[in-house]
C-alpha cells in the first residue's frame, strides 16, 4: 500500500488569484485520493483568518477589479473560496497548517484563525512533509 | 526504458519576467530529453493568445521598462519569447496545455488561443500528468 | 547511502517577503542533512549582490512598511536575511548559484556578487540538478 500519492503546497500569497490555485489543486486532489498538505506562510497566512478567504482581494492595479472577477468566476458555476474551503475539509484528505513564524511576526493569535486549521509548525515541520511528497509546489 | 525525466509546470502570472523561465527551462530540458509538460493558467492564459508572449509587459511599476529590458536581452543574442517558443516546439518534447476554468471565467475562446496548444484541461488532468513527473514548478 | 533528501529552488524575486521562505527551508534542511542547491534568477540575483539581502525591500505598495516589518521580525528573535546566510553557509549543506543569462542581461558583474557564490549556470545546469532532487520550489 505505498502508491497513495502526496502532494505538498506553500501558500505564501494572500490574493484571490492565489488563492484559487491551491484550493483547486486540493479539491481535485483530494477527489483523487491524492494526500494533500497546505502550509500557510507570511500574506497567505491571512487565507486562514476567519473570514480571509472571503475578503481575498486581487493583487495590485487589478484590487478594483475584484467584485467583477467574482462575479465571473460565479457565472460560469464555479465555486466560491469558502465553498471550495468547505468542500476539500469534506474530503478528508486535506490538511491546512499555519506558520507559527509568520503568526509570530505578524502577531496573529490562534483564535484569530479557522477552526478548520490542522495545527501549527515551522520551516523545518513543511520540509519534514514535503521530503515525502510526490508534488511540491510554492504559490 | 523509465528512465526519461519528466517536467511538469503551471504558469499562473502573464508577465514577461515570469514568461521567460518555463520556456528557458522547456528549452533547456527539450534539448536534453526532458519531457515537459507546461499548463498555462490565470494571467498565463494570456501568453497562450494570439500575439501574447509578444505583448508581455513587466509588472507593476516596472511595466515602462519593457521596451528597455527586450532591447538587453536581445542585445546578449537571446531568443525573445515567440522564438524561444518555435525553438522548444521544435524539439517535439514539450506540450502546452490551456487551462479550461480560466478559459470560462475569462471568456476566452480556443481560436484566440495559438494553434499550437496541445490541448484543453482542468486542475485534474494537469495533477495526473504532474504526479508521474520529477520537477513540478509552479511559476 | 542513497538516502540524503535534496532540495533545488529557484528564486525568481527580489524581495525581502520571497527572500526569506528560500533561507529559512535552506537553514531547516541544512540542520536538518538535507543538501539544498539554491539557483537566484532574474530579480532574485540582486539578492546575492554585495548588500543585497541587507537591502531587500517589500513589494508593491508594501514597499514603504519595509522598516516596520524588520522591527517586527527582529522584536521575534527571527534572525535578519544576512544572518541568515550566514548560518546556512555554515552547515556546508546548502549551495548558492547566479544565473548567467541574468548576469548577461542585468550587466551583472562577478565582482558585484558576494563572494559565498558557490557558482555561475544555466538553466540546463539547474535543471540537471534539479531531476535528482526530491523537493523542488520556484519562488
């Protein structure tokens, strides 16, 4: 039983047109029997506040821009952020880790995150996951 | 005969300077038998038009600089993005794969997109080719 | 004796918050005997001029909170970037190499770099590097 394949990602963006990516990434893993491990560090630490991924924004010129992209990506069907948050939780297979050196820079509390968060680790904790993995990514 | 390595990279920004690197590595890595398989999604999307590698700007505030910085890489005999393209074509190593939830989102038709694209596929096609690879890179 | 974990990243940024993910998994893989080969392109190689690190600067509209983030990372504890180098140089483990396209293009002199540079290459020479990893990153 060793062909269960991995796939581990860094989130360190905090938009919307990055955070899309690894959800989608997830939830088609996770549909797949992929294992999927997501680490969440410096901007893509405020994906996992409450509310984050509702409020994602996208980067720069294109921040004004926002409302409209949402309103695209809902028209062709395609699900929202949280919706997609909530439907790769379901799978069973998708697990969310917060920076711990990011929430101390940035003093983020524990309480200020989703419940839905796995637990907490360092640099050295992703690499302990990632070294097994058959993917890696960093977004 | 497993022993052919194997590439797979998404490119989610359409900008020049990350337009560069997946074709410097496809070229690289075509010339030497490299499999690669590159999924262009999001603003990449937007190097697989008609026009678009030739169209690509820097980012933000170096956007002016565009013109300057396609005169220093032309001046050290590089290849500009639509040669580097034709060149790792050529090699019949490399596949282009446009990404269909962008395609819907944004509108795009398959004849704005260059012939030359392999093919048409989600977050699930491109994770089944990616998990038999050896580098995965997401740029 | 197979079994030495390797990681290749590509660090493609010039700023201080894509600075730090590449030293800080290199200074957890280095203490950790994973071998880690760090190749610095496009606006990543300013990062390996002379002050370079010292000078890195947030992105974007960020870029003015630049000092505020140093005190913030500093009042942690959390090393600055040049600390940081030096002490993933000293695990002998982690390896620093300058794009030589990006040299050619940028005007970079060898003598404008720091002297750790363990070398000068190619994408084909990082992508040989690479295949024989087991983590690879593009930052």
């Amino acid at each position: 039983m060793a062909d269960v394949k991995k796939m581990a990602i860094v989130v360190h963006s905090g938009t919307l047109d990055k955070a899309y990516p690894p959800l989608m990434l997830a939830a088609a893993g996770g549909a797949s029997d992929l294992e999927v491990d997501i680490f969440f560090t410096f901007w893509g630490l405020n994906l996992l506040k409450k509310k984050g991924l509702k409020r994602a924004k996208l980067p720069g010129a294109w921040r004004m821009g926002t409302s409209l992209m949402r309103v695209m990506i809902k028209r062709t069907g395609m699900a929202s952020l949280p919706e997609l948050l909530e439907g790769i939780l379901g799978t069973g297979k998708v697990r969310l880790w917060a920076c711990t050196a990011t929430m101390d820079i940035m003093l983020v509390k524990k309480k200020q995150l989703i419940p839905e968060v796995t637990g907490y680790m360092g640099a050295a904790g992703f690499l302990d996951i990632a070294a097994d993995c058959d993917i890696q990514l960093f977004i």
